[in-house]
C-alpha cells in the first residue's frame, strides 16, 4: 500500500468541530503508512467574541491552544486534505474561507492540483446547514483542483434512519447535543468521520501512485 500524508486543518469555535476533527484523524491514521497532521485555523483578530457562550468558547480555545496553525507548507507537504469548518447560515466559516483566500499563489502556481480533500463540519441544528455547508464548501476547492471525497452509504448507516443523527454522503457532521448531557459528536458520527479520514487517505495514496507511476509506452 502507497503511502499518505494527510492534513487536517480545521476551525472551531465551541470545540465541537475540534472533536469531529480528532475521529477524522484516527481515522486516518489507522491507514498504513500514513503520515496525520492536525491543525487548527486560527481566529480573526476582530471575530474573537463568540455569539453567546463566552466562558465555553475561551474553554474550547484554551484546549486547542497546544494544536499547531495550519501553514501553506502543510498543504504543500500533504497528498490529501480533509477540511473542518462549524456552520454559518449555511456555508463554512468566515475563519476558514479567509484562510483558503489566501492560496492564490498556491493557486496560481498549480500546488494544491490533484490532492484529494474531503470536508466535515458542525451545526446549530439538524437543519442548521449540515449538506449546504459541504456543498458550498466544494466551491473554492475544486477552483483550486483538488478531487473531492465523500462519504460511502456503507460506512454512514444513519442516512437511513428518521433519527436527528448528523452524516451525509457529502461527508460527516455533527450538532452540539446539551440535553441530557450527551456530547457530540455521537458514536455513529465519529463512525462517519472516521471513515472518511480512512477513505480520503486511501485515495490520496492512490493518487499519488498513479502520478509516479512512470507512463506507459505507446509502442
């Protein structure tokens, strides 16, 4: 098996894209051979003040502190790239569309062509966004070449069922849950997000294999 590197740059604002982005990297790691990194898309100077929930939002950036920023050469280094962005009216965060608004050298220059992504997120509510923050998200990236990953139905039972359970086949999602004190993300959706770090990995290395595989001859 062809080996990965793999970087998960992720934004959050309560922690909870923070813990779908660690079952997204297990996930990942658990492909031999592959190379994970975590990092974390810092804040907008000006947008530091959480909407509601003051205390919790310093408690969740207090924990993420130790968790390195995320650079341009950790998308230079990584054959894949799987996003983590919270839900804003329906599309990614403000913090992780500036940060990709800044790669038009990357762009330009071709360097992020060919590298699979993926992108998981978190809502408000079951209808708070979980598809349309996915599918708007694809926007910037396919611009920027990349081959997008979703999720198998295979590895994502929920879609199936009537329950208020986040996962699509755009990719896994997951909601703050504070009555009767269960955490997100639920079990099923650290089943889905793991399984789309283990895919995105998988068709990284492939991808990468196919581009140094030396080209046949056409005698």
């Amino acid at each position: 098996m062809q080996s990965a590197n793999v970087v998960i740059p992720f934004y959050s604002s309560y922690g909870t894209t923070h813990r779908l982005a660690e079952a997204v990297e297990t996930g990942a790691a658990s492909v031999p051979g592959s190379t994970v990194r975590l990092r974390r898309i810092p804040e907008i100077p000006s947008a530091g003040e959480a909407m509601s929930g003051q205390n919790a939002y310093d408690e969740a950036q207090a924990d993420m502190a130790d968790i390195p920023r995320i650079e341009r050469d950790d998308l230079r280094w990584a054959d894949g790239i799987i996003w983590g962005t919270p839900t804003r009216f329906g599309n990614m965060a403000a913090q992780v569309k500036q940060f990709i608004d800044t790669l038009g050298g990357m762009w330009f220059d071709g360097e992020l062509e060919g590298k699979a992504t993926g992108v998981f997120v978190s809502t408000g509510s079951i209808h708070g966004g979980h598809e349309t923050t996915v599918l708007t998200s694809l926007v910037p990236l396919i611009h920027l070449g990349m081959v997008f990953v979703g999720v198998r139905y295979s590895t994502n039972d929920q879609i199936m069922t009537t329950e208020g359970v986040g996962g699509s086949p755009y990719g896994p999602s997951t909601m703050p849950r504070e009555e009767g004190g269960v955490e997100a993300p639920m079990p099923e959706e650290v089943k889905t997000a793991r399984s789309l770090g283990e895919r995105v990995t998988r068709v990284s290395a492939r991808l990468q294999a196919s581009e140094e595989a030396p080209a046949m001859s056409s005698a």
